[in-house]
C-alpha cells in the first residue's frame, strides 16, 4: 500500500500538520510530490542508541566500551547517469547546491551527538536526481542492529515527518539498505526496503544493481 503524500494535510490549529508517518511492511510507499513540484531541501536524521552509556552485558553486545559507529550514508544516481556514494568513509561528504544535491553535514562516532547524522537532499529540481538508496553501516563494533535501535527520519521543509525504523534487525550484516528515494514524472517517492546485507559497499551495490567500482577507503 502506498501513501500519497502529496494530497493535502488534515490542519490542526495554526494550520500545520505536524503529523508522523510511520513506513512499515503493510504500508512501505510515501509519494512526496507530484511530477515537477519543487520540494526545496529534505532532512534525512539517522539517530541511535549511545553505544558509550551502555553497561555491561548491553554493552558487549555493541562492542564493549568503545560503543558502535553507525554510519549514514547513500548511493545516488542522477538523471545525467552519474553515480557514486555519500559517506564519512573516504571523507564523500558531497554538496548540496551543486550534483549531487546531497551532502552529509558530519560522522557521529559514538552515538552520543544528540541531532544524530544529518543528511541533506536537494529537491528543488528534482527531476536531476533518478535514485537516492540510503543506508546505515556499522563501521565500528559489533553487529547487533536489534541493540543499537536505530531510526531513520526524514523531514519536509513543512516539517512533516517520514520515519523508518531498522527493525527486523540480521544481526552479523554490517549494512541495513534502508530506503529507496525515486524521482519519476510521476512524483518523488520514498519506499521503504530495511534490508540487511553481509559485506560491504559494494556488496550492496550489486544487490540493488548500481555498477560502480569500488575501492578499500578509511576514516
């Protein structure tokens, strides 16, 4: 089932709808717009459990003291056919006014950061911008996404909320594909996968067929 998003808001007083959207298996589509509608900038929020105040047997499951190091990040492909990834790996931290319309605004390391990781898309024109797959990656620690809970919000310039959950966690997959940002004549939209993946980026490039070439990168 998909929720159009585009329809006009119930109001409540002062004439905004501050309303959550949850995407969930039985509802896992939200479109954002119809075809060509500027969107301006959309906010994408990964927020987690702080991996440095667990104690004891919570915290050997995230990876004893030093906590997890969750990652956002995202490939992205434009309409001109050029590819490539936003991370903190490999200091890929993007731009907004200029391709690839996405820029991350910083690495979180420890969970601690109370704004979490913030990635920002430019839909302004989004007709520039084919797919956008976002993704979280535990860099850092063990992986047991059902103890470090992590949720993914994304929020409109009118302030309404769209979040994801990485529930049905796998634990041992170091990556969750989280969600599937499209731009078609049609509108923009946003699907739900929250898919885990054994191995790295470019194991997760060959699940969703991006075709990029990839190399070792680090912090």
């Amino acid at each position: 089932m998909a929720i159009d998003y585009s329809k006009k808001p119930e109001q409540g007083s002062g004439g905004v709808n501050l309303g959550k959207i949850n995407l969930t298996k039985d509802a896992p589509t939200v479109s954002l717009s119809k075809g060509g509608a500027g969107q301006g900038v959309t906010r994408i929020n990964l927020n987690w459990s702080r991996g440095e105040q667990k104690k004891g047997f919570l915290a050997k499951l995230t990876g004893a003291a030093g906590g997890v190091d969750l990652d956002l990040g995202c490939l992205f492909e434009l309409a001109d056919g050029s590819k490539g990834v936003i991370q903190a790996l490999g200091n890929s931290f993007g731009a907004l006014n200029t391709p690839p319309y996405i820029h991350l605004d910083g690495d979180d390391r420890t969970g601690s950061a109370q704004g979490g990781e913030n990635m920002h898309i430019n839909l302004e024109r989004p007709e520039l911008i084919k797919r956008v797959l976002i993704f979280a990656m535990i860099y850092e620690g063990a992986a047991n996404w059902a103890a470090v809970d992590g949720v993914v919000t994304l929020t409109q310039p009118s302030g309404q909320e769209i979040e994801v959950r990485l529930d049905s966690p796998n634990n041992g997959a170091r990556i969750c594909a989280i969600a599937m940002l499209q731009s078609t004549p049609q509108g923009v939209t946003v699907q739900r996968l929250v898919e885990y993946v054994n191995g790295s980026q470019s194991d997760l490039d060959r699940q969703y067929d991006w075709g990029m070439k990839w190399q070792a990168g680090r912090k």
